[in-house]
C-alpha cells in the first residue's frame, strides 16, 4: 500500500508537468517566446504560479525543456544519422519533417523559435545555432558523398546545397501552416533533393529505388525529373514487385498476385501510390480506373474490399457497373 501511495503523487506530478510542457507549446506557438509568462501558463493549466516554478524555476528552463522534449519525441538529433549512407540520411530527415506534421503546433513553435532563437539574448539560441549547423553539415556530407560516387548531377555544390536544402524545409514548413491540405512539404523536398542527382545514370536511379528513400514521393519526383513513367521504371527493371517490396507502395494489404497486376496494369501513378502510402487505402479514383480498364476479376475486386483496401460498398458499386457494360463481341 505504501508504494501505491508513493506513486500516485508522482504519476500526479509528472501529469501535471506534461500539462505545463503543453500549454506552454501552445502559447509559444501563439505568442513567440518573448510574449510568454510564466503565470499565463499557470493560470492555462489551472495552477498557481508556484506550481509552475516548482517545475520550471525559470522561463528559460522551461523552454528548454519544451524544446528537449518534443525533440526527442520527433529524434530531432543530428548526430544520430551522421555516417549513414546518403540516401538514408534524406530518408531520416524525410521521417522527421512527417513525425514534426502529426501536430501543427509544433511546428508552429519550430518556426516561430527558429526566427526567434537568431537573436543571441534568447537561452534557445546556442542550441538551434548548433542544431542547423549540425543539420546543415550532415547534409553536406551526404551531397559530398554523392559526388564522389558520380552522382551528383555537375554544377552542384554540396555546401551550397545544403544550405538550399535546409533553406526549403523552414520555407515549405511555414507555407505547410498556411495550406496544410495542399502544401506536400515530403513530396516536394523529395523533388528538390532528386533533382540534385544525375538521373541520365541508370546507376543512379538504381541506387535511389534500392536505398531506404525508396518511397512514393521519392518515386513521384524521379517521374517528374527524369520524364520516365512507372511503367517505365517497372519494365526496365527499376522497380521490383517482389512481396517484400510492396510495403514501400503502401500495398502490403494486398495480395501478392492481385498487387502485381495492378502495377503492371499501366494504370497505377505514384500519385497512387502516394496515396496508398499515407493512407494504407486504395483511392476510389484509382478504383474506377482499374475497372474502367478491366485490370483485375470480378473476384480480385471483391478482394480488394475484403483485406480492407476499399469499402466492400465501393467494390460493389463499381464492379455492378463493370458487369453492366456491354462487352466487345
């Protein structure tokens, strides 16, 4: 009984230190570091200005340990992916942009401390200083990489690449809180880094869709800058369809033999694919599409609805369409 009673006063006391981290997100979010205090925070969270300091002896400390936490909550750490191969660096910072767009208020509060941690009298700013540089290097090293391995495309400079790189990200990150709906910040940071490579190398193609990079955005931006389509990438042998890859198309729920078909179809684009990808479901669009263009059985369709691709309602509707259609004779 006696630990019972220990841990609930600190299950209390952790709880109630969460609920200060969150408002104060939140109001750094609103206002900007210099318009937060510490007695708004209490009186958001319902506690009295000691509660807080309890905690948080000082502003300062308290964001840090805002900044500590959603940090490591995102692996917002450089130093973890330094030595990775280059195209797993991209991806890592690709899963991280996705982790920080679970929620807009972080991204918020990224933003707006960025701006403000440049001025040296904020306690933030010796660390994000070291943060972008060390973000900034990491890249750097990856484009050098690249360029000794011929891939680069020529004119490119890793230095200045970087910092273009890291440049965009703040830059799409902030368009992203305006139009979060239409802003694809992975898809175009994908296009940006593909088009850094030199993509008029069958190698280079090969290593992209073999690294870890390997995602529908990354395959969307190839599309669109080199001009090859997926069945291009498909019938060249760029892209494989064995089942372990089919994970990386967001097609893990289907079928072996039913997802081959439907990427041999011509039908699939890595807008398609993207989709599947981020939503781990079929678009009716493309559903219409496979029907329209008979890609698959009756069977296969109600398949489809059966592992949870599409609504069985949907699958119903559609192939009840397709069985209507007159066939040719």
């Amino acid at each position: 009984m006696a630990n019972e009673s220990a841990r609930g006063p600190y299950a209390g006391g952790l709880a109630r230190r969460e609920a200060i981290l969150d408002a104060t997100v939140e109001m750094i979010a609103e206002v900007g570091y210099h318009g937060l205090s510490m007695r708004d925070v209490a009186r958001r969270v319902g506690i009295s200005h000691p509660g807080v300091i309890y905690h948080f002896p000082s502003k300062e400390a308290l964001l840090m340990a805002v900044v500590e936490r959603y940090e490591e909550q995102a692996s917002f750490d450089p130093s973890a992916i330094i030595g990775l191969p280059a195209m797993d660096v991209f991806q890592a910072f690709m899963e991280l942009t996705e982790q920080l767009q679970t929620d807009k208020t972080i991204v918020e509060m990224e933003c707006m401390l960025a701006v403000e941690s440049s001025a040296e009298i904020l306690p933030a700013h010796d660390h994000f200083n070291l943060r972008i540089t060390a973000m900034r290097e990491v890249f750097q090293r990856a484009f050098s990489d690249l360029a000794e391995q011929g891939i680069l495309r020529d004119g490119v400079d890793p230095e200045h690449a970087s910092v273009e790189l890291m440049g965009e990200w703040y830059g799409l990150l902030i368009q992203w809180l305006y139009d979060p709906e239409r802003m694809d910040v992975s898809a175009l940071l994908a296009e940006s880094i593909i088009g850094k490579l030199d993509l008029s190398s069958r190698d280079t193609v090969q290593m992209i869709l073999d690294s870890k990079f390997h995602t529908p955005p990354v395959i969307r931006a190839i599309e669109q800058v080199s001009g090859m389509s997926m069945m291009d990438l498909i019938n060249e042998g760029f892209i494989e369809l064995a089942p372990e890859d089919l994970a990386s198309y967001g097609m893990e729920a289907l079928p072996v033999e039913i997802a081959t078909k439907v990427l041999r179809s011509g039908i699939v684009t890595s807008e398609d694919l993207d989709y599947m990808f981020k939503n781990h479901a079929m678009s009716i669009d493309l559903l219409g599409r496979l029907v329209v263009g008979q890609a698959l059985s009756q069977d296969e369709f109600t398949q489809l609805g059966e592992v949870g691709v599409v609504s069985p309602e949907a699958v119903s509707a559609l192939t009840a369409v397709m069985m209507a259609r007159p066939t040719d004779k």
